[in-house]
C-alpha cells in the first residue's frame, strides 16, 4: 500500500482503537495518532490494521502481560501504542 494511504488509514484506525479500548478522546490526541502513524510505517510497517487491532485487543485482556492501557484525561499517547505493539511483536 501507498505509504501516505497508509498513514492516512492508520490515523483512522489508530481514533477508533484509541476509543474502544482506552477511553481517549480523539479530539485530544490527533498529534500523537499522527505520531503514531509514523512509528507504525518506521518501526511496525509490516503489521497491518487488523493486527494493531488485534493487538490492542490482547493487551486489554492481559495476554500480552503488563501494558499500560489507561488514557489519563483522555489522552492517547504514542508511548501507550509502542508498547503494545512492542509486547505484540514479541
């Protein structure tokens, strides 16, 4: 895929997982979904959005063991979704 359609995609997806499985309000984080885009294409690019999915999804039910979900005042931050998708990868 296009990298600039994947970053666009990513950012949509990444405002849906933020709020399904965090409780963040997108309207506060889209610089850091930005961010996350760019971590996801630099240091992920092989993981596609049913994977990051998947991968929020397990760190929510604790397979993934000890990984910070909890959005402080709504906010999502790039460090909460490296490391989800670090302990995925794994």
């Amino acid at each position: 895929m296009e990298e600039r359609k994947y970053e666009v995609l990513s950012i949509l997806c990444m405002s849906q997982i933020a709020t399904d499985y965090t409780g963040a309000d997108p309207e506060q984080c889209k610089g850091a979904f930005k961010e996350c885009a760019k971590l996801l294409i630099e240091k992920f690019g092989g993981l596609g959005m049913d994977e990051v999915k998947e991968a929020f999804a397990m760190a929510s039910a604790g397979i993934l063991g000890d990984v910070n979900m909890v959005s402080y005042r709504g906010v999502f931050t790039v460090a909460m979704f490296g490391a989800v998708l670090q302990a995925y990868t794994v």
